[in-house]
C-alpha cells in the first residue's frame, strides 16, 4: 500500500555484503503505523506562525533490511537563513520517558513536514546518524498537500555522503519506499475515523447490518453487469468473467454440523441471558435484606 | 468549585495522587481574584457529550494492543468546553508492577510531570482531562478504576471521565470506546466509606448505577480529513492487462473482518464467566461469614445488657445498690460491617462477561443464518 504516487525513481536493493561478511544495514523499506502519521500532522497544526516547517523523531524498531516506525514527538527547533537548531535535551529527555512506556523502541530517524530537501536537513540528517549509530537514521518528509501545487504524501529517504570530501552539510538522499502498516485489530478503529457520521455507541449487530448492506450493493452490482452481458448488452470482459467464476464459485459443503453448531450458539446466547438476570436479581437481593 | 485563582486551579489539576510537588505551574496570572468567580461560569455548565480526537483513537488503539499482560492505562489531555469535554492528546502511563507503592506513585508522579511539561513546550495542550483503560472482553469494573476516578473527579474542574476501550470487542470489527463517569450517589458513598448494607440500601446503588455513560463521538480535524481521503481513494495501476484483483489499490482498502464466521472468542468468555461467578461466590462467602461473626457477637452482647439488667432488678427488689451498667462495646468488641463494594463489583464482572458473551453468540447466530442462506439456495 504506497503511500504517494509512485515515482520512477529507481530503489535501493540488498546487494552484495560488505567484505567481512557481515549483513549490510541500509534499510531498504519503511512501514509506519498511523498513530505516528497523525501526531506528526497534529504537530503540523499546534506549530506558532514563525515555523515554517516543524521536525521531530521517529520512534520504533528495525530489521535487517527494513525499518518500522511506531511512534513519534516533536522536537524543538529554529531555522533562520543563518543557522539551524535543534534542542537537544528536550529531544533526550522526551525519548528517556518514552522508553520507560515502551522499552523496545528506539530512535529510528526523523522526520519534517515540508518536502524539500536542504542543507539544514543534511545537518540534522547528520546529527540523527549520530544518535542511531550504527545505524542509518531515516528521513521522512511529509508533505500535508496545504502548499499549492504539492499534493500529499509521505516520502522516506536514507542519506549517503556525496562529494569528493565528504563533510556534514553536504549528502544526498535516496528514497526508499513506504507503506502504512497497522494491525488487523486495529483496522475497526481506523475505519471508525474514516466514515464521516460514525456514532461510537454502534451495537455488534449494526456493524454486522451495514456489512451486510455493502456485501448486498456489491452484489447487486455485479449481478446487474453479468445479466447484461447475457442479453448482449454489452461485451464481456474476459478477465472479469475468469475473475468471478474463480471467486463466486466456490461453494460452502453442505454438512450437518452445521445444525449442531446452531444449537450450541443458542445454548450460549441463553446461558448468557440467563446470568444476566442472575446477576440483577442479586444485585436488588442485596439492597433487600436488613442488616 | 471555583478556585480563588486560575493558576492555583490548573496546578490543582494534576492529578499526583500524593503531595509531588508541582513544577512550572503556568502562570496566566491576568485575572485578579475577585473575578474569578464571575469568570469560572465554565464549571457550571455539566458535560453533556465527550469529543475524541482520531488521533488519541490511533494512539489508544496503539498502545492497548501493544501493552501484553497488564492493562494498559494512560493520561487524556484536553480542554472542557462549552458542555463538550474535547480531548485532544493522550500519553501512556508506564507500569508499576513489582515496586512497592510509595516508590511506584512517586516515579509515575515525576513521569506525568515531565512529560506535561515537555508537552506544553511545542504547543501542546498540557490539561488533564481524565484517563484512559484498556481492558478485554468488556469487564472493567476493579478497584484501581474507581479509586482513580474518584480522585479524578475530585480534583478536576469537570471531573474526570475514564475511557474504556474493549480490546476483544475492536478485534472482532467494532471498535468501541465508551466515556463513563462516576454517578453522584456512588460518590457520596465513596466519599464516606460506607459500603455496609444499609449505606447501599440508603444509596441505592447496585453494580449498573456505580458508572454513568457519557454519549462521545469522533472529531478528526480538516488535515487529517484530507489525509485519510487520500489515503483511501484507489489508484488504478498503469498495466492495461492486470488481473482484476490488482488492478485497482489504495493504501486503505476496506476489510470485510467482521463477515468472518467462527467462534474463537465464545470460549474463552465462558471461561472468563465462570471464573468471575466463582470469585463472586468466593467473596460472598467471605461477607456471610463476617455477617455471622457479627451477629454472634451482637448476640453475646445482648445477652449480657440482658442479664445486667435482670441482676440490677433483683438487687433493687433487695435493697442493694444496683451495678453500674458497663459499657457494653469495651467488652465485646463487635467487628465492623463488611464493605460490600468488592462483591458489588465482582457482580458487575459477571454482568459485563456475560453480555459481551451475549452479544458475540447473538451476531454468530445471524452469521451462520447468512452462510446457510447463501449456500443452501
């Protein structure tokens, strides 16, 4: 699931090991979880009128070739056209309680809103290079589309030294490719901001409802172009056709467990009941008897 | 309440159970004391409705799922405004497990601190609000919740709410997240300690009226609006002879997850049943036991006023000077009555295992109904 338009710039991959054998450690991809996606726009919104772009650090965990970013905070920081700068104690006292909630993350990269790249980022690129030594630092920059002319979206970069005299403000970034990734128990809850009117007070049985709702338009749909396509009306898509046979054909196999399976949901559902009122009537019981 | 002065009254909000000493309170020292009461109208207005930005619902969602055994808890911040409680930022707390409990306090005391502080210097709001739980299969009700509510609401300007959010029940596709606060009765209660049975009876509280329920709903500001718009809307791909299934993808393409037939979750919420009736009964017992100790030692005592009397009557009826009547309660001490606040919520464990057991059978029910009817035609 890329998280911008996709660009035709060519991608890093794994290649060969360094020569004493040991696992190269360029990351190669990113993923990041929503939660830190939106407090980095949250931190776009709180930023005073003099901050053009705001900068903060990325939180989370790396393998071998790609790197997981979990979390995010803000970072104090001003830019003038003289000068660039960062606070550093904020920036370490910040991670020193994040880690007492979390202890498997660490400081993974940075990230600025503001799409452009320039020497005060090579800067702060070296300076974060620094704080995840070994390792590379990761860049992020996203871009929140409120700019004219720039649509939104979220760019990762990797730095390498560029040049004939490699010095801190001077380093190129090669992007690699990002994607949002988030639990499977989580998707309930990102849905829920997604679907403009949600109430929160939605019963199991109105989800299952509007489900069920979507799953019967879809088929309706689908119904509407393949009757049409009988009559002649119009040329079937091949590809379609294949398409649809492959998944609505499937059948579910006719069993008698199923009825045992019905008997047992019952049961449950009774029981259920049944210890609901048992709990209220105690509960009254209680209030009754004299002390 | 209206505190003599807004300062005082935001650094009364933190809410360190114990005296650590606040730093940095901020100093909106513009209004002078004298009208602060006139100003403070905001305290007057009840809540009415709790707004949830969907970024503290990402971040919840984040760390409960992320918090392994223990339950995961952390601070809401925000504003109250206007009737409408907005929270708009949200931090974990961390854990305090396996130290003792004056060390423990003090460390999530200096945690909150710092981390307020921290907040407040990139512009964040720096305001508690309330607090937040995770929990799992629906049963919330234990005694660091309402301890912590009810410090809480002492101590915040509105009183605190405590979110709850279902781990289980977000797993199963419906993500939910409820806003409760402590009704006032159970507060009186709480505030006299009196759990006996005659404080219930005077209270009329039983396990439904401890918590009230506060209608909330989801606020997401215009940015992210148009982020998640974005994140949604399909591209198509630029190959002319992809499959169907490929052809189209965005980032965030909607999941079906709560279609799935299956009963993973039925058995362990039996279990978890079980296991809280036998509590309850556990805990009764231990209630009827005490109930019968007292009443022995009541009876004793009577028996004993009796006697005195009876031997005063007859020292009358012979002339003598009668004994004097000793106090009773120096002699047999009589244990107090039990607080049956522990039953009372181990009641409400029950009643919250068995309706989310309920309503987990009940949409299984109408799923297996669907499979067959799609199939069988």
């Amino acid at each position: 699931m890329p998280l911008s338009a996709s660009s035709s710039a060519a991608y890093l991959q794994n290649t060969s090991p360094t020569p004493n054998g040991a696992p190269s450690t360029r990351p190669t991809s990113l993923t990041i979880h929503p939660s830190a996606l939106f407090s980095i726009l949250d931190h776009y919104l709180r930023r005073t009128d003099a901050q053009h772009r705001v900068i903060g650090t990325l939180l989370g965990s790396r393998t071998d070739s790609s790197v997981d970013v979990k979390a995010a905070f803000a970072v104090l920081h001003s830019e003038t056209d003289e000068q660039v700068a960062v606070d550093m104690d904020y920036h370490r006292a910040m991670y020193d309680l994040c880690t007492r909630v979390r202890p498997n993350e660490t400081i993974v990269g940075w990230y600025s809103t503001g799409s452009d790249l320039n020497t005060y980022s090579a800067l702060i690129q070296n300076f974060y290079s620094q704080e995840t030594a070994p390792h590379q630092a990761v860049h992020v920059a996203l871009d929140t589309g409120t700019e004219g002319g720039k649509g939104a979206g979220v760019k990762a970069y990797i730095s390498s030294p560029v040049g004939v005299f490699p010095k801190p403000e001077n380093c190129v970034f090669v992007p690699i490719p990002c994607e949002l990734r988030f639990h499977e128990a989580e998707r309930s809850g990102l849905d829920l901001l997604l679907s403009p009117n949600a109430s929160l007070a939605q019963t199991d049985l109105d989800v299952l409802a509007s489900a069920l709702t979507d799953v019967q338009n879809m088929l309706n749909r689908v119904l509407a172009y393949v009757q049409s396509v009988l009559r002649g009306e119009i040329v079937g898509d091949k590809a379609v056709g294949r398409y649809l046979m492959d998944v609505l054909g499937t059948g579910v196999e006719e069993d008698g467990g199923w009825t045992a399976g019905l008997q047992d949901t019952l049961m449950v559902t009774y029981l259920a009941n049944l210890v609901r009122s048992q709990a209220e009537v105690s509960a009254r019981l209680a209030l009754t008897s004299s002390a | 309440m209206a505190a003599p002065s807004m300062a005082a009254a935001l650094a009364a909000s933190l809410p360190a159970p114990q005296a650590a000493p606040t730093p940095a309170a901020p100093t909106y020292e513009a209004i002078p004391a004298s009208m602060s009461k006139a100003i403070d109208i905001e305290a007057e207005i009840p809540l009415t409705c709790v707004q949830l930005d969907g970024m503290v619902i990402t971040k919840i969602l984040k760390h409960s799922r992320e918090a392994s055994s223990t339950t995961a808890h952390g601070l809401l911040l925000g504003l109250d405004l206007d009737g409408i409680l907005e929270v708009s930022n949200s931090f974990a707390l961390p854990n305090h497990t396996n130290d003792d409990d004056e060390k423990a306090t003090k460390s999530i005391g200096r945690y909150q601190a710092s981390m307020l502080r921290s907040l407040k210097e990139v512009q964040g709001d720096d305001n508690v609000v309330g607090f937040y739980q995770a929990t799992s299969l629906g049963a919330f009700f234990n005694q660091t919740l309402i301890d912590t509510q009810a410090i809480h609401q002492d101590r915040l300007r509105h009183g605190g709410v405590v979110i709850v959010h279902d781990i289980s029940q977000t797993a199963r596709g419906n993500a939910s997240f409820r806003a409760f606060k402590l009704t006032p009765s159970f507060m009186d209660a709480y505030r006299r300690a009196n759990f006996s049975t005659a404080g219930l009876v005077s209270h009329r509280l039983t396990f439904s009226s401890i918590l009230e329920e506060i209608p909330l709903r989801v606020r997401t500001n215009a940015l992210l609006n148009s982020y998640l718009n974005m994140l949604v809307t399909p591209s198509t791909s630029s190959f002319s002879g992809a499959r169907p299934g490929e052809a189209t993808t965005s980032a965030l393409s909607p999941s079906y997850s709560v279609l799935d037939i299956g009963n993973t979750g039925l058995t362990k919420n039996l279990e978890q049943v079980a296991e809280a009736i036998d509590n309850y009964r556990t805990e009764e017992g231990n209630v009827a036991y005490l109930s019968r100790q007292i009443a022995r030692e009541k009876l004793r005592a009577e028996t004993y006023v009796a006697k005195r009397k009876e031997e005063n009557a007859r020292r009358v009826a012979q002339g003598l000077n009668p004994l004097p009547e000793e106090d009773v309660s120096r002699l047999f001490r009589i244990p107090p009555e039990p607080s049956r606040l522990e039953s009372m919520l181990l009641l409400g464990q029950v009643d919250a295992y068995a309706k989310s057991l309920e309503s987990n059978a009940g949409t299984g029910l109408v799923k297996m109904y669907g499979a067959k009817a799609s199939s069988g035609v």
